[in-house]
C-alpha cells in the first residue's frame, strides 16, 4: 500500500546492546532513513555516560537501561547478556504501552534477543536481524580455535544462538557480502532473504571542515577512530608509533585515539610504559561534531585490526570515515577492507610493525602522495560506499515486509550543501580544485602561504607518464 503523506507509517523496535544510541552510528541512520520513509521508530539500548532514561530525539523515541558492569569470563559474560536481556524485555513492554510496533530489528552482538522476537510473534511482530557482527568468528579470534570440552562447547552455543537468529528472523540484513555469506550458509537462508547493507557514511552530512584548532606546522598526526577492544589491535598502532618516534628519529610524529573500550586502560598504561606520553593522545568518547573536527585535522588515518576469522571478513567503519574526510590511511591487509578502501589505503601485512611504518614514512615524506590518495579516497567514498544508496536498500526491506510505501528517498534530498556546520566552522569546498589541495597539503596546520602553481608543484610534480597508479602503492 501507498500511506498519505500524514499517515503514521508501521511502528519499528530497534534493540542494541553493545552500544548507545545515536552513538551506534549505523543504527542511527537506520532510524533516521525510516523516520524519513513515514516510519515511526522506538530503540531500547543502554545509557551512555549522563544518559537520560527516555528522550526523543529526531523523532526516534529512545529507551535506556543502566549497562551491566563489565564482563569477565563465562559467567560474567553470562550475567550480562541475561541482564541486558531482561531489561530489555521489560523496556519492550514500556514500548508497547506506548502503542503497537509492528517489527522488532535486533541488531547483534549477542545472538540472544531471537528469543524474545519469538514471544512478541504471537501478538504478531515481525522479526528482522540486522547481522553487525560474527560472533563465533569473535570468539575465535579472541580465544583460538577451540580446544578441550569447555571451548569446544562455547564455540558451539555460539553457533547455535547465531542459527537460531537467522532461522527465526523473517528477514536478514547484513553489512557485507562475506557475512551475506555466512546468513546463507550457517543460517540456511536464501540469498534473497538476506539484503546486504554497508555501513557507508552519509558523505552530504559527513565531510571535512577547517578545524577550529590548528595545530602546529611540521607536525605529522596519525588518527584512530574506533572501538578499543582485544581484538581492535589498537596496542599495534603503539608499537607503530613507537618505532617511528624512537628507532627512526620521527619525532613530529603524534596520534589521536578516538574512542573506548574494554583496553582503554590497559592501552593508557603500555603508552606510559613506551615513553609515549608526550605523543599519544585519548580523546575517550566523542560525538560526531569532535570526530569532524580531529578527522579533518589528522594526516593520516591508521587501521591497525589484525588478521583474524573475524576482521578479515568485517568492514571497519573507520576506514570509510577516514576516507569520508579525505584521508589517506594506511591497514593490515584484510579481505574487507580493500573491499572499502580499494586503491585509497597502503596495505601492509599483519602484524608487520615495520612494513606499516613504512608505509607511514612514505606518507610524512610525499605530500603530493598524501594529497591523491586523500581525493581519491573522498571520491571513492562519495560515488561508491555512500549512505544513501544503502538507506534505500534497507527500507525496501521494511517496505516490502510490512506493505508499508511513500514516495520519497530514504534520505532526504537536500538543496546546495551548507557553507557551515552546526558550530559554525566552514566545510571545505571540495568543489573548488584549487581551494582542495591547498587543504589536502595543511590539514589544519597553521597557514601555509604559497601560490596555487607552488601548491600544484607539491601535489604532482612528476609528469603524468611518470606518475605512479595508487593501486600499486
């Protein structure tokens, strides 16, 4: 059916539990690209730091529990997920006094709310499995393969809760094709009971801005943005830092750590311990203004995921984040992330401390390098791994199970893009050729003051014969 523009459309659950909403960025602009269909949308997650219990927020209707302390070991993993669980059931009921929803979408990890799905399915709610996450895949990368009865048997609960989610949801979303692969494999399903949608950044909304703080220039700032768990690798990008400040002499070599995790700590401790302190910065959580600001301030985005069972088939979000601010970045060579990054990242091979500083050092050394890969990256991001194409393929998804339909975008379509952000700082025109490379070379360092022909000179002094194709960089 086709609803009137002032019809309230069908009523939407989304549950999270690993993080905040609109922290979750993906989940955000799930909820955003259906509040834009017509759709009305409720989300139970925990509270953040300062969190309110309830709020609504662009619409979306927002339900928060206090998280279970962190978990350790089986047991503690075990609290957790039956505390999150339960508190969640009960936050469903809160919703559903609040009016009828339709669809429930859990988004994983854990592969634990199948079972409440089931229960609402006799008052008729639907059950969609928005898949973020392989957890026997996790588990293996944390634990190694399993051994002895105890692992053997964790592993395979794993693998059952995980088969239980696809077989019970009425359709699977997942955020590649290696994990639409799993879905039809593992899970039983039929490639067309499983729509793959990436978690490619809105490029309209998120593009760089000329920082507020310039930062000195000569300086060369590395930038991480993510979570900061044991299998994030975040502990490789120190020892990357450590060797270039301390065996090569890159003394003007800095980083910025965006984020948090369960090795925030233990990370803020091994920087002490490598003398690192004077170079190495922790942010801790930041919303989305704080990122633009150091993103478009870095010069030089770093993925430090290892390869393990389950990076190697993730797409990392910060690799398209970077590539959304223009930068150049350097990983660990994973299957998906040259899917993202293509011929806009240098790729070492995990786990090469050296190789991957390498690869930094012919960045600090070649601006010019460091500015093609930048635009290449931006106008990959923009033309291929783009939101909006994606927010179309999800709400088919709704539109097709709940009959659902008005005609319009799932992302609104927006006039010439605004000058400034909401804070007041200008977007850098990335229509303007000249006004481009002259950001690409300074990134926020104090102004550099040159001519247009001096600044075409840095970028791309070779002849074009003689330059060399990014894909073999």
């Amino acid at each position: 059916m086709t609803a009137a523009a002032g019809t309230p459309g069908p009523h939407i659950l989304i549950i999270v539990q690993n993080l905040p909403v609109p922290l979750d960025r993906r989940v955000w602009l799930e909820c955003q690209a259906l509040i834009t269909r017509g759709y009305r949308v409720s989300v139970i997650c925990p509270k953040g730091p300062g969190d309110p219990a309830f709020e609504r927020l662009d619409g979306v209707d927002i339900y928060k529990y206090a998280p279970a302390p962190e978990a350790e070991g089986l047991l503690g993993f075990a609290w957790e997920f039956a505390y999150s669980w339960i508190r969640t059931a009960w936050l469903s009921l809160k919703v559903r006094r609040a009016g009828r929803f339709d669809v429930i979408q859990a988004c994983n990890p854990p592969d634990t709310f199948w079972l409440l799905a089931l229960l609402w399915r006799v008052a008729g709610v639907s059950f969609v499995y928005d898949h973020h996450d392989l957890n026997p895949e996790l588990f293996r990368s944390r634990f190694g393969e399993p051994e002895g009865f105890l692992k053997k048997l964790e592993y395979r609960m794993l693998l059952w809760l995980e088969r239980r989610s696809f077989r019970t949801a009425a359709h699977v979303i997942s955020t590649n094709e290696s994990y639409k692969a799993k879905a039809v494999e593992r899970g039983d399903r039929r490639p067309d009971e499983v729509t793959v949608v990436r978690s490619g950044p809105d490029t309209m909304q998120m593009r760089p801005i000329h920082p507020e703080n310039p930062r000195p220039l000569g300086t060369i700032n590395l930038v991480y943005v993510g979570i900061m768990g044991p299998q994030d690798g975040v502990d490789q990008l120190l020892h990357v830092v450590d060797e270039l400040v301390h065996r090569r002499g890159r003394r003007n070599v800095t980083a910025t750590l965006l984020g948090f995790g369960d090795c925030l700590e233990a990370l803020k401790a091994e920087t002490l311990a490598l003398r690192l302190h004077d170079h190495v910065t922790f942010t801790g959580r930041v919303d989305r203004a704080q990122m633009a600001e150091y993103l478009s301030r870095g010069d030089i985005g770093v993925c430090p995921d290892l390869k393990t069972p389950l990076n190697d088939v993730s797409t990392m979000n910060k690799t398209m984040e970077y590539m959304a601010y223009a930068l150049p970045s350097v990983a660990f060579d994973l299957i998906e992330t040259r899917v993202s990054g293509a011929d806009a990242v240098l790729y070492a091979p995990s786990g090469d401390i050296s190789g991957f500083a390498d690869h930094i050092e012919r960045l600090i050394d070649d601006p010019g390098l460091r500015s093609r890969m930048g635009r290449a990256a931006r106008e990959r991001v923009a033309s291929t791994l783009d939101w909006r194409p994606q927010a179309e393929a999800y709400v088919d998804v709704y539109d097709a199970l709940t009959g659902h339909h008005r005609d319009c975008p799932a992302v609104p379509v927006t006039g010439s893009a605004p000058e400034f952000d909401a804070r007041g700082r200008r977007y850098v025109d990335l229509h303007d050729d000249d006004a481009l490379e002259h950001y690409l070379l300074d990134r926020g360092a104090t102004s550099l003051t040159v001519t247009t022909g001096e600044i075409r000179q840095m970028i791309d002094p070779a002849p074009v014969e003689d330059r060399t194709p990014l894909a073999s960089a």
